[in-house]
C-alpha cells in the first residue's frame, strides 16, 4: 500500500507547490504593494528587499509543504489504515 502513496505523494506536492506560490504572491502583494516579488538576479532592487521576499517565500513554501505532506499522510492512514512513518 505504501508504494500507491508515493505517485499520489507527487501529485500533492505539486498542487501544494501551486497553493504556496499563489500565497506568497498574495502575501508580497499586502507587504509590498507590488504584484511582482524581486527576483535574487533583480540588482535594480534593492538587497534588503530581494532577501526579504526570499525569507518570505521560503517561510510560506515551508508551512504549505508540512501542511500538505501531513494531510497526505493522515488522508492516506484514514484510508488505508497503514502509517506512513513510524512514532
């Protein structure tokens, strides 16, 4: 049963990757007033700036990503009755 979560595993994390950026561009947006988050290769920004939109983006893509790997994991224990990991 495990090897099914795997395929599905994928499949969630993708969409969780989809979820993460449309919550950091919403998120940048409410701090910066801009649409658009500084690229790291942006030199017409300013540092403080291109690394606080990068310590942002990987706060939210690091919460979406334990969020959706947990529920995975529960939804997939529920349903099968099977822990993916061990206490």
């Amino acid at each position: 049963m495990k090897l099914l979560y795997k395929p599905l595993n994928i499949l969630i994390s993708a969409l969780g990757g989809v979820l993460a950026g449309a919550v950091f561009k919403q998120a940048w947006k409410a701090i910066s007033g801009d649409d658009e988050a500084p690229k790291a290769t942006a030199t017409d920004r300013k540092i403080q700036e291109v690394l606080l939109a990068a310590a942002i983006q990987g706060a939210i893509f690091g919460l979406v990503k334990a969020a959706v790997d947990r529920g995975g994991a529960q939804a997939f224990e529920k349903a099968t009755g099977e822990k993916l990991e061990k206490d």
